[in-house]
C-alpha cells in the first residue's frame, strides 16, 4: 500500500480529515461523534482492535498514607480494577452507540481483509520491535516476554 502515516494530536483530526491533508486515522468508534468526524464515510474494523492505551490514576504515596482509613477504603474502592471495569463498559456503550449513528448516517463500514490485517501485524511487529530493544537499552529485563505477556492478557479481555 501506498500510504504513509503522520502522527498528529486527535484534537486536530477534524481540521485535518476536513481539509483533505489527512485521508484516514485510528480511533475507535466512539471517536466519530466525539470529535465531530462528520466527514469520514468509511471504517474499517479490525479484528481485536488496532491499538489500546492505558490511563493511570496516580497518588502521592505519602498523601495516601497520611488518609484516614476510611478515605483509603473510598479511594480504593473508585479505583483499581473496578475503575478499569468501569470506564472499559462506558467506552463499550459509546461505540455500540457511534456504530448505530454510522449506520443511519451512512457510513459505510467493513472487517479488514486478511492480507490488510497481515500487513498491519508485519509493520507493528517492527514497531514492537524496535520497543523491545529501546526498553532493554534502558534496563527492562525480558520486554518481549512483558509484551507477550500484556498481548495474553488483552487475549482474555475478547
């Protein structure tokens, strides 16, 4: 394929895709309504996704120590897993939901061919790659085996 990639800040995808500089992006569904990415009338679904990110809460850990036990315990109960739970079934409902809006919109949606899928993985195993070797340049031991392990546990989330 011919096609080469930029890597921009989401907030500027409108003006981007509206302008014709850029003729596609990554994003879950739920991104063509919360950007307002009237203009995009094809998606392509790949199978177990594309990417993810992770989101981090983080707390002094002095500041949480010197809480009450009580503060701890409500502290603890909004975050962790149960947060992870959480927010992960809100992102599920709001592309369940963008996906109805595709439809009456127009969007013309479709599952990623085989050979495009194998081109995705061929470009992000050089990618993962280049991962592993910069984390071990900088002192993690065994990244693949961390990777294989974080690609196991996005497995059982499917």
């Amino acid at each position: 394929m011919g096609w080469n990639t930029t890597l921009k800040p989401a907030t500027e995808s409108f003006e981007l895709l509206s302008t014709g500089v850029m003729d596609g992006t990554f994003f879950p569904d739920e991104s063509l309504q919360s950007m307002r990415l009237n203009m995009v009338k094809y998606a392509t679904t790949f199978p177990g996704g594309l990417y993810n990110t992770s989101f981090v809460f983080m707390m002094n850990p002095a500041k949480y120590n010197a809480l009450k036990p009580e503060e701890k315990a409500a502290i603890d109960k909004v975050s962790g897993e149960h947060a992870a739970r959480l927010f992960a079934a809100g992102w599920d409902r709001t592309d369940a939901a963008s996906r109805e809006i595709q439809k009456t919109t127009g969007v013309q949606r479709q599952m990623a061919s085989d050979a495009f899928v194998n081109e995705m993985k061929a470009k992000q195993a050089a990618l993962e790659d280049k991962w592993v070797a910069a984390a071990e340049a900088k002192g993690l031991k065994n990244a693949r085996a961390v990777l294989d392990e974080f690609r196991a546990e996005t497995q059982k989330l499917k």
